[in-house]
C-alpha cells in the first residue's frame, strides 16, 4: 500500500494530537508531534536563563540552537513517543504550565520555526508519518496526501485540558487554563511566519461535540479513501 504523509493542523487543546496517535499505530506509521518540538526549546529556554523575568533573549537562544538536540523515544510500555531534549526524557515537564505560558512566543521567532521545520521536513522524507501541528499542512509539508484541520470551542478546549492537568496532579484553574487556549489561538494566528491557519484543500472536522471513537472512525475513513484512490 502506498504511504503518505498525513498532516493534522488546530488549534491547542483539540484533540489532535490523540486522534494522530491513535491513526499512526492503528495503521503503522510514526507519529510526530510537531508541539513537543517548541515545548521542548521553551523548557531549555526557562532553564538556561534565556527566558528572564517577562523577557526571551533572542540572541542566546539563536546562539544555542546548534546546542539543542530534540529526539523521540519510544515508550517501551506504553508504546508512545516521548519527548528527550539533549538525551534526557522531558515529557512530562513539556506539558506543564510554565512551558504552556511561554511556548507560544518562542514558536513566533521566526529562526526557531525554520529550524524546526527543517527537523520535521527531514523526519518526514521517508513519508509514512502522522505529524500534528499548527502549519504542518500550510508550511512543513504542503504536498501532504492527507490534510485535516481540527477544531473545537475554545470553552470545550478549557475544559478537555484542565481534565488533563489534574489527572496529571496540576494545580490550574478553568478560568486560568481558558485564557491560556484562547492567549494561545491568537497568537499562533496572528504571528507573521507559519501562522495557523486552514490549508486551502484541508478537511475541517470540528470535534466540539465528537466522541473518541466518533473521530477515530471519521480519520480512518478519510485515511482508507486517500490510499485507496
Ligand atoms: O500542539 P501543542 O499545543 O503542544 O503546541 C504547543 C505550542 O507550540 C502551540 O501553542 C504553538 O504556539 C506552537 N506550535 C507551533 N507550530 C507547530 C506546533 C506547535 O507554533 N507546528
């Protein structure tokens, strides 16, 4: 069977990156998660004093960025990807909230986008990889077989990721988490380079009101119509 790339584009907090997991194993792809990149160079960015006070400095991180190293491991248990930033295993701390207030600046420095552009397009070469984002069908892989651009309320948005926070033992506030989503769709939107923003011939699927399983069959419906053509 043919192998494609399939690029998943939304907003934060969609429910994206679940539904792209789930594709890639059921149909045996790699999964990216585009996200974990710029979470990854916040978190070094917070913890080597690039980010200070309300300030990012630019310049030392430019300068760092042949010293940053992003990779995906596999989970041997769980059998999911996870986030390593120079070898060591950052999953966790990346969906933070510290890294969720800051990431969204440091991914609209245009040198950081094409750096990690770069890193996803050559992740991408071999095809066969499920990659979520917000520009991967506009930017990274314009050419991609499949494009599906996925969004919901931003109040169903709160809701879904203030659920994952406290499963995760985080202290945060539904009024807290919503004015992050909504501070992050704007300016993932507004940013001049790679905003998000719908491909031209992406399939929208608003999720607001969509089970799990509602929209794993819709993406394996729209998968099997792709490579089957
Ligand atoms: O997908 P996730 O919410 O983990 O992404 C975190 C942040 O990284 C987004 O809010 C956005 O600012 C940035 N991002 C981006 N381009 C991508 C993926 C994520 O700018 N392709």
């Amino acid at each position: 069977m043919k192998k494609i790339i399939i690029a998943i584009d939304g907003h934060s907090s969609s429910g994206k990156s679940t539904m792209a997991k789930d594709l890639a194993k059921q149909i045996g792809y790699t999964y990216i998660d585009s996200g974990a990149m710029y979470r990854a160079l916040t978190l070094y960015s917070l913890q080597n004093g690039i980010i200070y006070g309300e300030k990012i400095n630019e310049e030392k991180l430019r300068l760092s960025l042949p010293d940053i190293k992003i990779t995906f491991q596999l989970n041997a248990q769980s059998r999911q990807p996870e986030t390593y930033l120079n070898g060591r295993n950052v999953e966790k701390e990346i969906r933070g909230m510290e890294v969720a207030n800051w990431v969204s600046a440091i991914a609209a420095i245009p040198y950081v986008r094409q750096a990690l552009v770069a890193m996803q397009q050559e992740l991408g070469k071999h095809k066969g990889i499920v990659m979520d984002g917000r520009d991967i069908a506009t930017v990274v892989f314009p050419d991609a077989e499949l494009k599906i651009f996925v969004t919901a309320s931003p109040e169903v948005r709160a809701r879904r990721r203030l659920e994952e926070l406290i499963a995760k033992g985080e202290n945060a506030s539904y009024e807290e988490v919503l004015a992050n989503v909504k501070k992050r769709d704007y300016m993932d939107s507004t940013r001049t380079e790679g905003p998000l923003r719908q491909a031209d011939d992406a399939l929208i699927l608003d999720n607001s009101f969509m089970t799990v399983p509602e929209q794993k069959a819709w993406l394996i419906t729209q998968y099997n119509r792709v490579v089957n053509q």
